[in-house]
C-alpha cells in the first residue's frame, strides 16, 4: 500500500510539473528567453550574437543578414543593394522604426558605386594637373599632352591586362572575378606620379639635346644614350617590388600588384623607349614650340 501510495503521489507530482511546465511554455518561444540565454552566455558568444540582435538595449534592435547569390561586381548584386535600400526606407516609414541598411557589404557597395562614378574625374584631373606640371618643365605646349596621352595609353594597357587576368568566371590567376575599383584607383594614380618621373628624366635629357644640336633626331638619341639605362633600371627595381605584392593571397593587393608591374613596364620600355620616340620624331620640331615665357621657365 506505501508503494502504491508513493508512486500515486510521485504521478500527481509529475502531472503538476507538467502542467505547470505547459502554462509557462510560452517562455520558450518568447523572445525574453532567448535574450536571457544569450546574455548568461560567455563573453564570446554573447559578441558574436551582437552580429544579430542588439542584447545591450534589452532586445530592441535587431539585424536581417541577407547574401546575394551574384558576385559583388554583378550589375544584379548592385540593383539587390538599392532595392533593399528602399525596401528598408519603407519599412522604416511604415512601422515608425529606425530602419538602416548598412553592413561592410553595404559599404563597399556605395563605395564601390560612387567610386566608379567619379573615376572619369580623377582620370581628368590627374592629366589636367600632369600637363601643367609638366608644361613649365619642357617648355612646350606639345610634349606634356604627348606625355599625357601616352600614360593614358599605358595605363589603359595595364587594365586590359587586368581584365584578362582576373576578370570572368575562371580568372587565370584568381580571385572573385572582377577587378576592384579601389585597385583601379590606386593603379591609375601611382602609375601616372612614375610616369612623370620617367618622363621628366628623359625629355629634359632630349631638351637639353635639342638646346645644343638644335635638331629633333639627334635630341632624341642624345637623351636616349643618357636616360634609357637609368629608367630601365629604377623600372626593373619598380617591377620587382609591385610583383612581391602580386603574391599577396588578398585579391585586391594582388591585381595591385600585377597592373603596377605590367603598368610600369610598358611605360619604361614600350612607351618611353619606342612610341615616345617616334612621335616626337614625327612631330619634328614643333615638340618644342611654346610661348617665349614658357620657354623662360623651362631654362
């Protein structure tokens, strides 16, 4: 009879701890008790869960994670960016919330776009402000747009190189497949500060040249014979420290590094030492026309 009475009381027992258990079930499913779980965790946890809801404001802020399934270049991955931009604006709007869309991925992106749209103006400017640099230098009004058509031929060289290289579903040597707007930026700058220094080195040699000769020809190889073994050898030393970041396992470092070098090469070889040379011997001597105080400031 105790047994009897004993395992009665233990089922009533078990039968009121469940009820009870099923009364306050909502607890579970309730967002309180995940907040709980969460904040009695270990540090650790508790800032990786930070990535998805705001625990230090007691649960009142919250993050949608979302992942397109284009790559990042991908004219479908930048609509996805600006449809959510305006999705979240609604829903802000419409719920009487704090709504932002914003993220690394995010940030990239609008960087990504307003970079791009602004690259024709750094391409604009830099050629603006490398031809008057330059213009006082040589003292002509023709060579320094010689020199700033030839780097733009050079660098635009080095991008199509870098297209073949990394761009597409395949790149030959890697990568997500398209080339990054910071790496284009980069390049496009530090190739056209190089440049004029190859470029100051060697056309003050053949003004100099032309100063003694008075002939376009025999300037042209008076600076040759002086600067060509000077601007291969800074262009070799250029080369090799643009090819140790080509190594880098980061893509953007890496297409860096190959357009620098493939960049700097034309420059100091292709352009410098056969198509700036042949124009010049074509244009005679207009190369060194120019306004009689610009010619001044060149001496």
């Amino acid at each position: 009879d105790r047994g009897a009475r004993g395992a009665r009381r233990l089922e009533r027992r078990s039968r009121e701890s469940l009820d009870a258990l099923n009364r306050t079930r909502g607890i579970f499913d309730s967002g309180y008790f995940v907040l709980a779980a969460i904040d009695g965790t270990d540090a650790d946890r508790r800032a990786a869960a930070g990535v998805a809801v705001n625990v230090d404001s007691g649960g009142e802020a919250g993050r949608i994670l979302v992942v397109p399934t284009t790559a990042p270049n991908d004219p479908a991955t930048r609509e996805l960016h600006r449809d959510l931009r305006d999705r979240v604006a609604a829903l802000g709007d419409e719920l009487e919330l704090e709504a932002a869309l914003g993220g690394t991925a995010g940030a990239l992106a609008e960087y990504d776009e307003r970079a791009s749209a602004r690259l024709v103006w750094l391409i604009l400017a830099l050629a603006l402000v490398s031809y008057v640099a330059l213009a006082p230098i040589f003292g002509s009004l023709l060579l320094p747009a010689l020199a700033v058509v030839l780097n733009l031929i050079s660098v635009g060289a080095a991008f199509g190189a870098l297209a073949l290289l990394f761009q597409g579903d395949a790149p030959l040597l890697g990568g997500p497949g398209y080339i990054d707007v910071v790496a284009i930026s980069a390049i496009y700058t530090v190739i056209f500060g190089l440049s004029l220094d190859y470029q100051v080195f060697l056309i003050t040699r053949m003004r100099e040249g032309w100063l003694r000769t008075g002939k376009t020809p025999e300037a042209i190889g008076y600076g040759l014979e002086r600067t060509a073994a000077v601007v291969t050898g800074a262009a070799a030393i250029m080369i090799a420290v643009f090819l140790a970041f080509a190594t880098s396992d980061i893509a953007t470092t890496r297409q860096f590094g190959v357009g620098l070098a493939i960049a700097v090469f034309l420059d100091a070889t292709l352009v410098r030492l056969l198509l700036l040379p042949a124009t010049m011997r074509l244009c005679g001597d207009a190369c060194w026309r120019g306004p009689k105080w610009l010619r001044k400031l060149a001496h």
